[in-house]
C-alpha cells in the first residue's frame, strides 16, 4: 500500500504581501534614526524615595541602552533580509534590489526597461523571486492558515 504525502497549498497574495512588507521594513530601518529616544532636559520629582543598591538607572542611561538595543536588532534585521536575498538568482536578486531594497522610488516598468526585459518576463522574474524568498525567509502563508476577515 502506498500512501501519499499531500503538501499544503500556499496563498500566494498573502505570502506575497508578507514578504514585500518585509522587503518595506528593510527600506524603513535604513532610513530611521532614533530621534525620539532623546532623555527629559526638565527634572522630574517623584514620591518614591531613592534606593541605593549601588545601581546606576538614570533615564539617560536605560535610553542608551534601549537605543543600542534597538540598533542592534536593526543590523540584525537588515543583515538577515540581505543574506536572504543575496541567495536568489541574479535574474531575482536584481529585480528586488532595484525595486525594493534602492533608495529611489522607482516604477516596474522603467525596472523591466531598464534590465532589458519584457514586460511578461519581469513579472514572471518577480514572482519567482517572492516564492522564493518567501520560502528562504520562512513566512510563507498557507492556505489553511488563513482566515476569512
């Protein structure tokens, strides 16, 4: 008897639409600068007294923390992102550098003119690459997971 092995159907809009918010963020984290994690220059007074348990908790020293932190995170994040790219084909890997991960806002079609490719052709480049990186990325969205909203 032989018994089959059925894999699960991915949903390839919403795997689509998972991978290219990532593709976002990476853009997003090159950009940020942490502005908002700048320490009060006006003293605040508290009713709780003061412990001392020889440990340093000034506020400006938990923001250095949080923001080293957070740096820490974003290197991590942007290196991943750029490790699972760098492992398409350079066909794909093109296509999303050019379209995702430069600084310009830049349009499919002046991409696929640009790589001298038709139009067909650049899609169907494009819609490898999200496959793939889907699946290299591991965020790929199956059909049974998702939910009707």
């Amino acid at each position: 008897m032989q018994t089959t092995f059925k894999l699960p159907e991915i949903d390839r809009y919403s795997t689509k639409h998972k991978v290219e918010s990532l593709l976002d963020q990476y853009k997003l984290y090159l950009l940020m600068e942490p502005i908002d994690l700048q320490p009060n220059i006006t003293s605040s007074f508290s009713i709780v007294p003061p412990t001392f348990n020889n440990q340093n908790n000034s506020q400006t020293e938990d923001i250095a923390v949080k923001r080293i932190d957070q740096e820490n995170e974003r290197h991590k994040f942007l290196k991943w992102v750029q490790r699972c790219v760098n492992r398409l084909s350079e066909q794909e890997r093109a296509v999303i550098i050019k379209r995702y991960l430069s600084d310009d806002d830049i349009y499919d079609y002046e991409i696929y003119k640009e790589l001298g490719y038709s139009e067909r052709k650049y899609y169907r480049i494009k819609s490898r690459a999200f496959y793939k990186l889907a699946f290299i990325m591991r965020v790929e969205v199956y059909k049974s997971e998702v939910r009707p909203s």
